[in-house]
C-alpha cells in the first residue's frame, strides 16, 4: 500500500499506492502502512526531510466510505478513541521536527487534502482537472482530520467557508490563490521540486508552541504557522476571534447556514461549531473538539443514509450496476429526437455536448428550428461562463440537423420520442420513425406517466421499445428513469442504459405501470398538497413546511413548474383509460382542485404565468392572492401562533414527506421498483426528496419500521387511504425487518 525509498541525499519519499483500487483512499489498513513508514523516516537520523506523494494518477481520494458505513456506532467513548488517532497521526506528521512536502500529482480530498494540509509545504502538479478540497458537508459529515481547524487558521474563516460549508472543490490554481498550497508546477517536475525545496538550507530557528520553554529551536520550515508563539488567526484584528469582525462573521454565518438548509442539515451546523469553538482554543484541544463534533454526526442515522445513497448508492447507479449481463456494449455515435420542445431541445443539448451527431425532428421547419435555437441558446451559456470556446461550440451546433424529414433517421442507433403527452400523438411518431430506423435501432419514449407497454401497440417491434424518463430541465436534471415494458427485452434495456451513461446521466431501472416510480410519487406529494390546500391549511404554511422538511420546494410551486394542465391531462386519461378496461377509476380526490384551475380559471401553471403563483414581468413569482378565495384559510393557522401551530407544521411536514414514502413502498411491493436502492436514488435526484433522510425509503429506517407503520395508522385513520400501509411494510413492522439492517455496498473498483 504504501512504497518508502530513502535516497543517497537523506530525502525519504513515502508513496501511496493500495494495489487493486483505482484511487488511494484513508482506511485502517492503508493508516496503519502510511502511520509506519513516517515512524520509520521520523526515527532514521539519516533522514533530511519527507517527500508524501501518490503512485496512481490522483493522490488520495479520502476516507474509505465503506469503512465508515460499517463502523459501530454504538459506543461514544470508543469512536472518539479510534477517530482521534487518525488526529494524533498527522499531529506527529507536523511535529515530529524534520520538514514534510506534499507532492499533489493529483485529485486530493477529504481526508486527503487533510495529510496535505499536516505538511510543511505543498506543491500541486498543474493539471486542470485536478481536485482539491473538503467534500464531507455532501454525505452530512465534516472533515475528521483536521480540516476545520487548519483550513481557517491558513486563509481566515470567510474563504474557508464555502470549502467545508459546501463542500467547494478548488483547481490547483485557485488553492495556490488562496495560500493552500504554496507552488503548482509542470507535473514532469513535481518530485524534483519537492526535493529542492527539502535540500534548500534550513529556515529560520524556531522554538515552537507545543516545545514549551527551553526547548531546542528546531528547522523553522518544519514548524507550522499555528505552532509558532504569536500566531493569529488571520481576518481577525489583533486574532480576536470573538471581536466585532468575528462577531460579524459568525453571526452572519449562522444565519446563511439557516438561510440554505433550513436547518435540517446538522453537518453545515456542526462545522461551523468547530470552527468557531476550535479558533478560540490551543491547537490541539480545537482538534480533539472536531473528533467530537465528528463522532456526533457519525453517530447521527443521516450521514450513514447520505452515505448509503448518495455515495454507494449513485456510484451503482452510474456503474450500470442493474445492467444485464453479457450483451456487448453499445456505442453510441448518431441518435433521433422526435419533438423538439423543451424536453426534445433539451434531451439534444445534453447528447450533442455528449459528442453525438442528433438529427431533430418536429412537425415542420419552424418549429424544428426552434429546438435547434435552444439548442444554441444552452452552449452561448456555457461560452459565457468560460465552460466551452466558441469554436467547440460552433463544432457542437453543427452536428445538430433540425429537419421535419423522418427519412433523417436512417443511420440513428437510438431515436427518444419526446413528443405530446398523448397516446395517439405518440403512436403516429412511433409508426414514421419506424419505416426509416435501422431493424436493430432502439426506440425509447420519453413519457412521464403513459403505460410502455401499452404505447409499445404501436410499433411494429416492441422488443426494441422502451422508456426513457428524463426531467425537466434535461440539462439540469441528473436522472432519467428507464422503464422495461413486458415485451421490452434484456439487449434493449443494456442498450438504453449505454445511452444514460454516454450523456452523463444517472439511471434507475423500474417495471411498468402508470405513473412508473417517479411521477408515481411526485403526483402523490402534489395531491397531499392539494389536500392541504382543501383542509384549510394556508397556501405559505404548505409550502414553507414542504422547504423546511427538505424538499426543494413545495407541492404547489411544483406543480406549477409541472404545468397544472398536464396534471389534468394524465388524470383524465388515466379515466378514460380505467373506463375503456370496464374498471373503476380510483382517483386521488383532488380532482375538483384540477378542474378549477385548468377549466373554470384557466390557470396553467407557470407555462401561462398564471396558476397557485403569479408570475409577473420582475420574475419574482407570489403566491395567487386569490387562492384565499378559493380555498379559505383556517383563521387558527393563518393567524395563530404557539404549541398548537407549531405542532400542526411538525404534521404537515410529516405528511408531506410520509406520504411519499408510503407510495415508495407500494412501488416495491408492486415490483415497479426492484430494490430498495433505486427508490431511494431516484427520489433524492428525480424529485429532491428530502436529501438528509437518504431518500424515501431511508427515511422509514431512519424513523423505525414499526414506528413509521404505527404514524401511517394514525394519518390514514385522520387525513385518508394515501397513508395506508402496504403488507410489505406491516410484515417488516411485525418481524423486526429493516430495510438496510443488513445492507453491504457494493466493492469500490
């Protein structure tokens, strides 16, 4: 795991290098090689100064996230013993009096970044694509070694922010900007740099802090800033941290933590705790309160669900984990776009920045046209930011053919139907992208709710025919969930899943059904929402409960965005498609909300600036002032306050978020969703469910499954059917089952 070579000039250079894994990552068995090499160069007297560096293409990737999502939680005592070490490690790294030169040849974060930061100088290779940073605040955790303590002593608290806080990765160039390292270099020259700076004559003669009085003055290059007597936290006059600017700086960090979060984050507050209690301490003793903030948050169920979600859980997603076997990779080189609106424009905009040649299709010339200039508009975006040149943009736009010719797609290896929500709109695409696709073409229908199978009548090959679900806006939107019709077969679905990949999409798999899995669950927190409305709830209170559960916006807003006519829409062919089978239809009994707002009040949504907001020429949309009108507020809610109102938005929230989850959990036992994880992937990146519970089903392990079971009782008997358990859920209450209990990722390449 880790090389050490010391050279004929006393240079000993320690070189991480795990074998069988793609990256270095900090885990027991790679500390404990590193912790012995630097012993080894610590004790050997021939040793003139400490050369770190990676034998892989990056230097290290961080903590081993697998170790930390099997790690026992249970004893507080132990963790802080066992995190503390890693503290105590790189503590010696930097006191262990001989000088210490991080060679970046790479991507360093986390924890990796942290054994750079504990050296005396860094140097970074120049690579562009090299990423340096503290990305823990992402999967609800913060720097463990050391990171909120050495970052802010180095830059000041106001640039240290926005990389623990957010999680913000730096280039090389920038870190250099902001004093993090001290030099980037042509990489060719990275370790000979490294070596001349340890064979330059020593610095100044220091006696450090942690020394004490008398001590030996040392090599100053290999003392610390923060180890030297008078050292001042820097952006503070005088190092005063709480003086009038840390007053300032606090004070308004608190308050843009709460801005963004909601507070339902506890990383973000648990950091900047750390930072502010940490400055005001000796350096080791802020150290020992990072571990305990660290043990805190490790110990909390929401880092190990972020975790398992958005770490293990998107890298199978984006791995193709659920891809079938033994069917060749397809390559992909020239796709069709049948429709070219928002979506269509959209799907061609991400596959063109792809490096695929797109022939749009649409009705007429005009309207193909138009696709094609949303197409531009979207790549001047990226020109204006410095993301692309003119001249790769102009190379991107012309292997855009707009045509109203279907004939266009005889060379198209995949054709996405993008077209009107209706099903004989989409049948007589179907049918004239057929006579021009190759045999072996996929056809894959972007719909947010139509039946596959079903749609899959119209073609004269239905094994090829499948359903991609992309969201809105496509360039934006990271998932697109890939729906298998019952004649759709294996080679299809490998195929389809080649496509996500190529554009740089995160796919989940699920069966066949009305609604799918996503606009499933989405319709289900619109209706609660609707019900909400008709209960008497203010329309603010709704929303505003929605954000601070976690969602990013609220039921209203949503389906505003989703376009309340095509709420209508799906719900009336849905009936008509119940009654057409000889069946009942089962609505959601907020239909009567619809047909106000669509019908009687011509109220679209955002499409047509009028719908649950008002969205006038400033862009600052408000809610309708007459929605008041319409559905009255309780006087109680929209005027009260205290125990009883705060209570009724804890219920909310709940209901808002339960109701999804509840709805999640019929996918599974329905087997639209095969696992557990697929829901919990595609709630947080298709519908921005609540990111802190780890996804829809997450949150039921998070709450308990007997006690989640034992709340739906009691909102199903008060508020309706929506919240009726499914068997599958009250069988795991009754046996002590847990979703995740025994959940293993999958083993990191």
């Amino acid at each position: 795991m880790i090389n050490y070579n010391v050279d004929s000039d006393g240079i000993a250079t320690i070189t991480w290098d795990m074998p069988g894994r793609s990256m270095n990552v900090l885990n027991e068995a790679s500390m404990t090689a590193y912790a012995s090499a630097l012993e080894s160069a610590m004790k050997d007297d021939k040793v003139k100064g400490i050369i770190v560096t990676s034998g892989k293409d990056s230097f290290i990737a961080g903590a081993d996230l697998e170790m930390l999502l099997g790690v026992d939680t249970s004893d507080a005592t132990k963790l802080m013993e066992q995190f503390s070490q890693l503290q105590k490690l790189f503590r010696s790294q930097e006191t262990g009096g001989k000088p210490v030169v991080a060679a970046i040849n790479g991507t360093a974060l986390g924890g990796g970044f942290e054994i750079c930061l504990a050296t005396h100088y860094r140097i970074a290779a120049a690579n562009p694509k090299t990423k340096l940073g503290q990305p823990e605040v992402k999967i609800g955790l913060l720097p463990g070694g050391g990171g909120t303590q050495r970052i802010p002593r180095l830059i000041g608290v106001m640039n240290a922010a926005p990389i623990l806080l957010e999680g913000k990765d730096l280039t090389v160039d920038a870190a250099k900007g902001l004093g993090l390292i001290h030099e980037v270099v042509p990489a060719g020259e990275l370790l000979a740099k490294a070596k001349a700076w340890l064979m330059a004559p020593a610095g100044e003669q220091v006696v450090p802090e942690y020394a004490g009085k008398g001590a030996k003055p040392i090599d100053g290059r290999a003392v610390q800033p923060w180890d030297r007597k008078g050292f001042k936290v820097p952006g503070f006059p005088g190092g005063q941290v709480w003086g009038p600017v840390g007053v300032q700086t606090f004070i308004g960090g608190n308050a843009m933590i709460r801005g963004k979060t909601n507070g339902i984050y506890p990383a973000p507050k648990a950091i900047m705790s750390c930072v502010y209690e940490g400055l005001q301490l000796p350096f080791d003793a802020g150290l020992r309160v990072e571990t305990r903030y660290f043990v805190s948050l490790l110990r909390d169920p929401v880092a190990k669900s972020m975790i398992r979600t958005l770490f293990f859980g998107l890298q199978e997603a984006n791995k193709l984990a659920r891809r079938p076997k033994d069917v060749p990779k397809q390559e992909y080189s020239k796709i069709g776009v049948l429709g070219a609106g928002l979506m269509g424009a959209g799907i061609a905009t991400v596959s063109v920045q792809a490096g695929l040649d797109i022939v749009l299709v649409d009705r007429d010339q005009a309207a193909a046209d138009k696709g094609k200039a949303h197409i531009a508009a979207e790549l001047d975006k990226l020109v204006k930011r410095g993301r692309l040149d003119q001249a790769r943009r102009d190379a991107m736009l012309a292997k855009v053919e707009a045509t109203p010719e279907f004939g266009a797609l005889k060379d198209c290896q995949i054709v996405i139907e993008a077209v009107f929500e209706n099903r004989e709109v989409k049948a007589e695409a179907t049918k004239k992208a057929e006579a021009s696709l190759p045999k072996d073409a996929v056809f894959a229908s972007n719909t947010s709710t139509l039946p596959i199978t079903g749609l899959a009548q119209a073609s004269a090959r239905p094994k090829n025919f499948i359903g991609l679900h992309f969201f809105s806006p496509v360039e934006k939107m990271p998932l697109v969930e890939i729906i298998v019709g019952k004649k759709t077969s294996p080679e299809t679905l490998a195929r389809a899943m080649d496509f996500v990949q190529k554009i740089r999409k995160t796919p989940i798999v699920v069966n066949d059904s009305r609604g799918f899995f996503t606009s499933r669950v989405c319709g289900a927190f619109i209706s609660e929402g609707h019900r909400l409305l008709k209960e008497g709830v203010p329309a603010a209170m709704i929303e505003n409960c929605a954000r601070f559960a976690g969602m990013p916006v609220g039921p209203l807003s949503l389906n505003d965005e989703v376009a309340i006519d095509l709420s209508w829409k799906i719900m009336d062919q849905a009936r008509k498609d119940a009654e057409a089978a000889g069946k009942k239809y089962q609505g959601s009994g907020t239909e009567d909300i619809l047909e106000l707002m669509v019908k009687k009040l011509e109220r679209f949504g955002r499409k047509n600036g009028k719908g649950f907001y008002d969205y006038p020429a400033d862009g600052k949309k408000r809610l309708w002032p007459d929605l008041q009108t319409h559905f009255p507020a309780d006087p109680k809610l929209l005027y009260g306050e205290g125990e009883e109102k705060r209570a009724k938005e804890d219920e909310i929230k709940k209901r808002l978020l339960y109701v999804q989850a509840v709805d999640t959990v019929r996918c599974l036992e329905s087997k639209v969703l095969t696992n557990p994880q697929d829901g919990d992937v595609g709630s947080i990146m298709g519908l921005g469910f609540a990111p802190q519970t780890g996804g829809a089903i997450s949150l039921i392990d998070q709450v308990g499954v007997k006690q989640f079971v034992a709340e739906c009782d009691k909102l199903a008997k008060k508020y309706g059917p929506q919240f009726k358990v499914p068997k599958m859920l009250r069988q795991m209450a009754a046996s002590g089952e847990s979703f995740y209990g025994n959940y293993q990722p999958a083993k990191a390449a």
